[in-house]
C-alpha cells in the first residue's frame, strides 16, 4: 500500500504558509511528463478494457514519445500555436496523447464528451472557431454532418481507423520523429484549454483557462483533497470530457507522480464491474461522483476485497450524508467530499487532517479565499445563507479561470467587487464548515421560507426506498410555489399513496415541517446534463409549464 501518512498534517498552518510558485515560463507536457520521464519506468497510466479483465500500461516515457509524435503531426498540418482544437475521444490512451501533445505545439484542446449530438458539436466548433477536429470512429459521423457548417474547421483527425476524408492516427504517427522542440517556451499565463461549462441552467460557456490557472493549481487539488503520492494508483470516474477529468485524471496527479487509472466503461455504469476493477488493479485512492456512489451502496460491499484502498473522495454534486456512512460501514472508508468548479480548482473540501461532518463541503483549500456573502459582496455570519464566493482582490488567486471567453455578459455578471461569485449558495457553521444549499437559481421559496433542495434531497435519500432524488419549486396558488420531488426508486421497492406519505413523514421527521415534499413524482430517471449533473432547471420548467396549461 502506498504511505499512509496524509499530506497535510496542519490546516491552519497550511493555510497560512501556502504559496504557489508560477514560473515566468511553464508547459506541463515539458515540464511535468518529460521530467518524469526523465525515469523511463515509472508507471503514469493504466488504461482498462471495458470488460475490466486486461490492460495496457504506459510510463511517463511512453507518453513522453508519444505526445512529442502528435506535437509533430499537427505541425505538418499547419496547426499554429493558439488554434483551437475540438477533441471527443473515448477513455483510452490515444487521449492522454493528443492532449498532451496539443499542449507541448500550444494548441488548445476543448475536450468533449462522447455523447455529444451533431447538433452540439456544430455548436461548440463556430462558439470557439476551432480548426481543428479530433475524434473516434464510432463518433466521426457526427463530425461529418455538420462539417459543411463550421466555416473554420480544416483538419478532421480520427483516433482510430480509417475514413475517407480523414488525416488518420494509425498510418501518421509511427513515422514520426520522437523529439518536438516548439519555436519559442511557453509562458505560465499561455491559454492553455478550453472547457465548457455543464449547462445546469443556460447554454453552455467557454471556460479559458491558462498553463498557470489549472496545470499548476490543481497541485491543490491532488495533494490535499485527494491526498495523493508519487506511489499511488489514482482512480477518477469521469468522462474524458468532463472538467472532472483536469481534476481527477491529470494536471495534479502527474504532477505529484501518481499513476491514474482509466476505465473505458461502456453503457450504463456497472457498479460490480467497477468494484471489481478496485480490486484487481490495486488501486489506492479513488474519487467520483454521488451518483456512483450511491449505486455502489445498494450492493454487499463486504463481497470485494478493497484492502489496497486507502482514501476516497466525491465529488461533482454534494454527497448525501447517508451514502457517506454506509460506503464507511461497508468499507471502513471515509469519502472526503469536494467542492470545486469547471472555472477553477478546488475551492472547498475536506481533507484528512480534520473532522469530517457528513454532509459538509468541508473546508476552503489553501490557495483561496472562500466567503459566503450576501448580496452587497458582505461576509455573512455563521448560519447565514449566501452566495458562495471567492476574493480576486488585491490578488488574484492561481487556479481561477482566465475568463469566459468571448461571453463578455458572462464575466460581467460573476463578478462582483472584490468576488468571484459561483452561483452556488450555502452557509457556513460556527466550526467554519461550508453546507451546499444550491444553485442560486434553484432556491425555492414557499410561502415566504427558503428551502435549499439539496438538504431535502438528502433526508429523501436517507429512506431505504429512494436510490435518487431531486427537489424543485413547483407553482401554487397559495404558497406561490411548493416543494416538489422526482424520487427514482430503490430495487424492490413500487410507488404507491402508502409510500408517498411515507416519504413525506420521513422529511417532516429529519428537517423542518415546512421543507417537507407536498408533491412527489416518481421517475424511471433524472434528466442530468451529459457531465451527470442533475438538471433541475429542466424540472422546473416542466413544472412551470404544467401549471399554465
């Protein structure tokens, strides 16, 4: 197993003593895999089949090679430092490659997810002008219909195989050369990638950020959060085109030299297959969505042998304090949840240096100066809710994004004086521990309360009958708008009026009377945005819509 001992020992002395050094000049190809690489046998990337039975290991000299071959085949198309290159690609290891490569030539990768539509990628390629596109076989038709459309888009890349019209991988990079030397260094505040936002509520945004804002900052992320070591084999469950990947797969685990596992899951998510692929590649630490987690909890974890596992964390929406105890029941793991943003590293968490309370976002990461304010940019007390926000002056801090490119409105409107604001809101305790409410734009208010939907959420969730839950405000002629739910329910388990009420009982029981659930509607599924987010916005809508016709 790898060293046990946590990272940071000391909270408040590594808040106050941190410092991110950024160089004048940086490239996290050159600086961070090549120097490791430096070590032609240390292990960077264990790249799993889908059936979960074999894989392929690569060092960091392996992708060293290859990213240097991509750097060179985008040179002899013309690609030009600063192109932006439209990037959807499955979880294997061409992935790392390109991307890695993108970044040594400076073209700025927009990585996608594989359940994009035609309609999407029209969509995003004329936002950002992009040059370039990269993309599987099974996705390229996609691309292709919506190719005579995007005016910018000269280079067509596939992964894998071969297709009329395309520059192909597998007949291109093995005769390249192995060394790429770029015309000039590259400098720390270079944009670097584009991500865009999940759309939780409006169409989605360009997230620019830069060398410095996210290849050196998550170095917060990976050494406190997920707590991680040059001897570790780091797990993240994520999409390739999901901010979860900068996270969890990448900038903060290499840069720490930690090995990262991928898993090119196919379908729905198998929660004894990934289990499994706990077990029989050792894996040390792991992070991932509630989501996940909550399938996983339904099962006899006692069945798999998790003795190589030693810390856990989640992340992407807020962990439902009923999962944490019974994933620690079943494990004897703690899930240290976090809290963090497509538009910078993480902000908030818990670390293993302190107290968990189940259900807090926990605590804010060195590096950040986190507030809940109010809506005149004032620090709220204790137990007061507010916005969640972050201070950008007189510094501001290594690891926000650089800007919502081109969307000037956008950037306008999240920033506020002194702040950053995050949309999100919650309320600090007198312990000084961050609680998730919600989107601001989720904030329900009945008959002159407030109610966060996530704390119903989590009292739902605590009935043995719900696998997942989501809560909105639903239109009424009296309150103005009533608490809502969409439970999706637990194996075994039918909607009946009997159960309904039960549910309802159960949330005037663990909250207060007034946030209880007054309608209920049961689902098959949440509609979610393609990173898995929940979309409540669209449940809201439905609602709205319900009650004017």
């Amino acid at each position: 197993m790898a060293d046990d001992k946590p990272n940071m020992t000391d909270y408040e002395a590594e808040r106050r003593d941190f410092r991110l050094d950024v160089p004048e000049h940086f490239n996290f190809g050159f600086d961070v895999i090549d120097k490791w690489a430096e070590d032609r046998t240390k292990l960077a990337l264990i790249s799993v089949a889908p059936d979960g039975e074999s894989a392929q290991k690569h060092t960091f000299w392996d992708l060293k090679v290859q990213s240097n071959k991509f750097a060179n085949l985008l040179a002899g198309l013309g690609v030009e430092r600063g192109e932006r290159a439209f990037f959807m690609g499955p979880r294997v290891p061409e992935w790392y490659v390109a991307t890695l490569g993108m970044i040594k030539a400076g073209v700025i990768p927009m990585p996608a997810t594989t359940l994009l539509t035609p309609h999407d990628i029209e969509y995003r390629v004329n936002l950002a002008d992009a040059t370039v596109a990269i993309v599987d076989l099974e996705n390229a038709h996609k691309v292709e219909e919506v190719v005579a459309d995007c005016p910018t888009l000269e280079r067509i890349i596939l992964l894998d195989g071969n297709r009329r019209g395309w520059v192909s991988w597998q007949d291109e990079m093995d005769g390249l050369s192995a060394s790429f030397e770029p015309a000039e260094p590259t400098r720390s505040d270079e944009d670097m990638i584009i991500y865009f936002t999940s759309g939780t509520v409006g169409p989605p945004k360009m997230v620019l950020h830069t060398q410095a804002s996210y290849a050196i900052a998550h170095i917060i992320t990976a050494r406190y959060w997920h707590d991680l070591k040059s001897t570790d084999i780091h797990w993240a469950i994520s999409d390739t085109g999901w901010a979860k990947t900068a996270y969890g797969k990448l900038f903060g685990q290499w840069t720490v030299g930690s090995a990262v596992l991928q898993h090119n899951a196919q379908g729905r998510f198998d929660p004894d297959l990934t289990l499994r692929i706990l077990t029989r590649y050792g894996v040390s630490a792991f992070c991932a969505p509630p989501t996940v987690y909550r399938m996983m909890v339904l099962g006899d974890l006692s069945q798999y042998d998790l003795g190589s596992l030693r810390h856990c964390t989640g992340a992407g929406e807020p962990l439902n304090p009923e999962v944490i105890n019974q994933w620690e029941e079943g494990t004897g793991l703690t899930i240290y949840d976090g809290y963090g943003q497509t538009e910078t590293v993480l902000l908030v968490g818990n670390y293993r240096c302190m107290t968990v309370k189940p259900g807090s976002m926990g605590l804010p990461t060195p590096g950040f100066d986190v507030a809940v304010i109010d809506e005149d940019g004032a620090e709220l007390g204790p137990n007061e809710e507010g916005q969640i926000a972050v201070r950008v002056s007189p510094e501001r801090p290594v690891g926000l994004m650089k800007e919502y490119w081109r969307d000037k409105d956008a950037m306008d409107s999240c920033m506020f004086g002194d702040w950053y604001l995050t949309g999100d809101k919650a309320y600090v305790d007198e312990d000084g521990y961050y609680w998730f409410v919600g989107r601001a734009d989720d904030l329900i208010i009945s008959a002159g309360y407030r109610i966060g939907p996530f704390e119903v959420e989590s009292a739902l969730i605590e009935h043995p009958a719900v696998a997942e839950s989501a809560v909105v405000a639903s239109p009424d002629d009296i309150r103005g708008s009533i608490v809502k739910a969409f439970v999706v329910l637990a194996p075994g388990y039918v909607e009946s009026d009997e159960l309904t009420g039960s549910l309802q009982a159960h949330v005037r029981n663990v909250t207060a009377p007034y946030k209880y659930p007054r309608a209920l509607e049961y689902v098959s599924e949440l509609p979610k945005t393609i990173s898995g987010k929940i979309r409540r916005v669209e449940l809201r809508q439905r609602e709205v819509e319900r009650a004017g016709s």
